[in-house]
C-alpha cells in the first residue's frame, strides 16, 4: 500500500508538470482528449462484461 502511495504522489507531481509545459491553448484541449479516451476505455470494459 505504501509503494502505491509514493507512486501516486510521484505521478501526479509528473502529469501536473506536463500540464503545466503545455501552451495556454492546448490546455483545455489535451484534458478534452484525454477524458474522451478514458470514456471510451469505460465503455469498451462494461460492454466485454
């Protein structure tokens, strides 16, 4: 559980400085995707049940 903590902590300090990296514009658009394809992801695994 403890590595799993560390982990989270780590990845989120990497995806908040990629955010950060990203021009102003790209922003909004980048998260749009992203939540797409997660979305996307859900829906394929509720169908295969």
């Amino acid at each position: 559980m403890k590595i799993q903590i560390v982990f989270r902590e780590n990845a989120d300090k990497d995806i908040i400085n990629w955010y950060n990296s990203l021009p102003e514009g790209d922003r909004s658009n980048q998260i749009r995707m992203i939540l797409k394809k997660y979305i996307q992801e859900e829906k394929e695994k509720k169908e295969k049940r």
